[in-house]
C-alpha cells in the first residue's frame, strides 16, 4: 500500500473556528458543530498508523476542545484491517478479503478519542461487502477489539497528493498550511568580491581614504591628557570593587567617544594580561532610542540576556545595584548621546548617576553630553552632593591641535601644503573646532587638487583648493540668506543656538529661544521685542527654511530646529 507514503510525510495543523455549541464544564470540554471546513461529521477518515504504509480507518463522530490538555481532539468509530485480526480468527470471515478491506467493530473498551492533528484526510466508502462475525481483534489503534458484522472497501479520494485530502470538507477545523521548512543552522554570509578592492591608485586617493571620517586612526593624538584621567578612575574603580560616575561633556566633535572606546580598549588588553581583574563592558546610545525608558530595557538585555518591559527592567536593574554579591563582576556603563534620555521627571538620567554611589553595585557609568551643566540642572530638589560626580570637560579643539589630528591622520602621507593645512585648522577653530568638519573640508579639498590635476596642474593640495572647498562648504545660499537677514533674524539665529547649546538638544521651544532673543537684544542695546515681534521673525525664518517649524502650531509651545548645521550659521555671523 505504498500510495499512502506522500500523504504521510506531510504533518497536517487544523484548527478550531467558530463558538462552541455545547461546553462540558466537568469533563472540560467545548463542543463544535458542523461548518464548512475540510472534513465532515460522519465521514470516514484515515488516522496515523504505525507505519506510513498503514493508516489507521475510523469514521468522525465529533469534535471536541479539551480545556485539560489544551488539545483540540475527535472521537471516532474505529475499522480494523484483516493482519490486525488474530490468526484463529481469520478463518471465520470464509473467503479472501480485499486488500484494502476493512471490518466496522463495536467495542466499549477501545479509547475512541484522538488528537486531530493525527488525521491525514479523508477515505471514501464503495461497497459493503459480506457480513462476517468475529470475536475477537488483536493490534491496532486499541488493545482489544470485538468486530461487528459487516465490512467495506476503502480508497483514498484521489492519489495522496499534497492538495487531493484538503480537497475534501472536515468540520469546524480548518487546514493551516504546512510551515516552511527553515535551516536549521543556516548561517548569513556575504559573497567574495569578484575582484579585489582597489588600492588607491596615487598620493591623493591615499590622502582621501584617510581622512574619511569613518576611517580609524593608528592614535588618537591632542587627548592625552583626558585618556589618562578616564583611564585612571576606570581602573582604580575596577581594582577596588567599588562604583562611581564621570560626567563627561563637550561640544560635538572634540573626541568625547573615541576616548572612551580607546580607554575601554586598553583596559579590556590589561585584563588579558591578568594586570586588572575582569569587567564587563556595556554600551548605550541615547540617540539609538525611541523613549528615554528603553535605557533601563536594553541595559538589562546587555547585562544578563533578559528582556522585559521598561517598567520591570528597571526594577530589576534596581534590585540588581541594591543587593550584595559575593562574586559580582563591576561592570563598566558607557552611556553616549545623554542629553537624548531626558525625561519630564528625569528619573532615567537620576538613576544612572545615582546607581553607581550604591554600596552594593560595583557599577562604574561613564556618561557622554554636549551639555556642561546638565547634572545641575536634572538634581533640582534632589541630594546631589551624595552622588560624587567625576567630571571631564572636552575644550574645542584649537587650530594646532586640528593641524596635528589631520597631520596624524595622513601618516606621513605629504598630500598638503603647509599654509594650506593651517588655513583650513584655523576656519574650523574660530568656528567650532570640531575636527570632523576639519576632516571633511580637506578630504573635499583633495577632491579638487585631484580635479584640476587631470586638467593638467599637478602637486600637493594649496591655497587655491582649500579657498574653493571652504567657499563650497561655506558659501551655500542659506549662507547667503543669513547674510542678508535683518539685524532681528541674525539674534533670534543666535538665540536659537544658545538655547540648542543650553539644553544640549537639536531642538527647543519658542518659548525658550525667546528667552534668549530678549536676553541678545539687551545686551547689544536694543529694545528687547515683543512676543509677537519675536514671532513674527521666527515665522520669516521658517518660511526662507532657516528654521524648521512645528506645523499646525503658532504659540509659545511651538517648536523650534535648525535646517542648517550652527557651523554654517557662525560662519555667516562671523563674516558680518
């Protein structure tokens, strides 16, 4: 009977729909009557056997939801085919029976009910054959079986195709398709380049490649100074057990990040060398979240594989810094972007500075901000001299020390002219000094020497390149727009500024930049505006797309950001 192997190979899924027609609450049970589904009430059906190549035949009688073993099950009249019969019974039958012939029996003491996922489909009944009479069965799905008095011929509806059984109908069960077959331990991978990456091809493209700023220095070169200083609290707090937090600040740009990771580096080298007992390194990234509360989620998940809400993470993480430990590891937070977890109660930024100053935590946290005077401003009524903050502050870079990073960078690469360098270190310096907008002016400026070398110059990157890539970097039309604004719109660009550096955010309120505006005008001796004089300003900026406004909104709780970097905007001023 090998035409049942396909059918068999396919587990097949139902489930229940529809609302129970009659509940037994003491046997636990949930009825179902008949609905249009993939098998009937009444129909004769074949059941997993012991072998593929013997299904078991019974007819549906009902279908029932077991409330006790969360099964969906069916009670059914077993068949029993002729080799499941004893020896000394066969006999009684008088002739040879079809192949595929099977006996109806009436036995009390069969266990009638079977799980549905063990149906493979439905059979068809075409003859009724010769009554016999049998005493007794031997194996099959019941332990002893009695026939009855007559039997059939059963056979499969079509070939045991994977669509033929679900061709049929089944009652208030419902056919799930297969679930696809998944590797077990498939594992990503990225094809090989065809050919490999090309290596750059003269002085210039070296120069280029490595003053990318997503390409990694060999040092890090003007931070001597703030290195040891992290390096040693780190360690000395890893060496004693015990737990503390540096607050450390600075504009964009100055190197806040790639310290720490450098320090991290060197500590993690110390512990393989057995020098520093072992710690476990963490990091969070403020901007990586979409609710300040996600912190105490992903710092749980990175701390012990666990997940959990917000509300329970943070409960645990509590208890966790609360309870002593005999052989508790410190752990080493770094939490970048801080200004980004701020809350209306600020309860995530008090935790994470209050955490380390528990007795039991054995936590050092290392916190990254652009702003100075953030832990003064989020203590307001609470105890903050307990807290024991370390702090850290990153000055902009000045233009030496931008000319020593790009210098650094290149590796003795002599790619630059000296005047040129210097130029470019001393715009960034009485900007901003952030050294990635060093770096991408003079990888633009590269760009251009390599430009006007195909038209037919050659030689290292001069004057007249870096004059061009500072033009293109700060000569765009809302450079223009600046310059040519009134006197109120260039204040209320600088109060907006101000209050971004204030908070430490992108983003702020009129009402706060107001503030601001009013504060300027003061001091440069004007009248200080009205609310509406300053809002109406406010709205000329956002319709030439300086400023990017709430919209739908025109109050006080409107919501103010820049559409171009403060670099651009200084620059502007400053040329005035």
């Amino acid at each position: 009977m090998s035409h049942y192997r396909a059918m068999l190979r396919v587990r097949r899924f139902y489930s229940l729909n529809g609302n129970p027609i009659h509940e037994d609450r003491r046997l636990g049970r949930r009825y179902y009557q008949e609905n249009n589904a993939v098998v009937s009430l009444g129909q004769h059906i074949l059941i997993e056997g012991t072998d593929d190549d013997s299904p078991f035949v019974a007819q549906l009688l009902k279908l029932f939801w077991d409330v006790n073993s969360n099964q969906m099950k069916a009670v059914v009249h077993w068949f029993v085919r002729m080799h499941e019969i004893a020896q000394n019974k066969r006999k009684l039958l008088g002739r040879d029976p079809h192949p595929q012939e099977v006996f109806y029996y009436q036995d009390g003491s069969c266990d009638c009910e079977v799980n549905v996922e063990t149906i493979l489909g439905a059979v068809q009944v075409c003859a009724h054959i010769k009554r016999a009479k049998f005493a007794q069965g031997s194996r099959g799905p019941c332990s002893s079986r009695h026939l009855g008095n007559w039997s059939t011929v059963v056979k499969p509806l079509q070939a045991f195709t994977h669509s033929a059984v679900f061709n049929c109908v089944f009652v208030p069960l419902q056919a799930a398709p297969p679930t696809p077959q998944t590797p077990r331990h498939a594992t990503p991978s990225i094809p090989n380049r065809s050919q490999p990456a090309r290596k750059p091809g003269n002085m210039l493209e070296e120069a280029r490649a490595r003053l990318h700023v997503s390409s990694v220095p060999e040092s890090l070169p003007c931070r001597e100074q703030e290195f040891q200083d992290i390096y040693n609290f780190v360690e000395s707090k890893v060496m004693d057990g015990t737990g503390g937090c540096m607050y450390i600040s600075g504009v964009p740009g100055t190197g806040k990040t790639a310290t720490v990771h450098e320090v991290i580096r060197s500590l993690q080298q110390a512990v393989e060398q057995e020098e520093l007992p072992p710690f476990h390194f963490i990091e969070i990234n403020g901007m990586k979240m979409t609710d300040p509360h996600q912190a105490y989620v992903q710092i749980l998940q990175k701390l012990t594989n666990q997940k959990a809400t917000a509300d329970h993470a943070a409960a645990l993480l509590e208890k966790r810094f609360s309870t002593p430990a005999p052989k508790k590891e410190t752990t080493v937070l770094l939490v970048d972007e801080l200004d980004l977890l701020w809350t209306r109660k600020q309860n995530v930024m008090y935790n994470l500075f209050d955490w380390p100053a528990r007795k039991h935590a054995r936590l050092v946290v290392l916190t990254i901000a652009n702003t100075m005077d953030l832990p003064e401003r989020i203590m307001i009524n609470r105890v903050a001299s307990r807290l024991g903050l370390t702090r850290m502050s990153f000055q902009p870079y000045t233009f030496k020390q931008l000319q020593q990073i790009i210098t650094s960078r290149l590796n003795r690469v002599k790619a630059f002219e000296e005047d040129a360098l210097q130029l470019v270190s001393r715009k960034v310096a009485a900007l901003s000094g952030d050294a990635r907008r060093c770096l991408d002016i003079c990888r633009r400026a590269t760009e251009i020497c390599e430009q006007h070398g195909q038209q037919g110059s050659t030689g290292l990157v001069g004057m007249s390149h870096v004059m061009e890539a500072l033009d293109e970097m700060f000569s765009s039309s809302y450079i223009t727009a600046i310059r040519c604004a009134s006197l109120q719109e260039q204040l209320f660009l600088r109060a907006v500024i101000a209050e971004f550096r204030r908070l430490g955010l992108e983003e702020a309120t009129f009402q706060q930049v107001l503030v601001q505006h009013q504060a300027l005008c003061r001091v440069e001796g004007l009248q200080p505006v009205s609310v509406s004089e300053s809002l109406a300003v406010c709205q000329r900026l956002g319709a030439c797309r300086l400023l990017l406004l709430e919209p739908s909104r025109l109050d006080l709780l409107l919501r103010v950001r820049l559409n171009v970097s403060q670099d651009d905007v200084l620059y502007a001023l400053k040329a005035e």
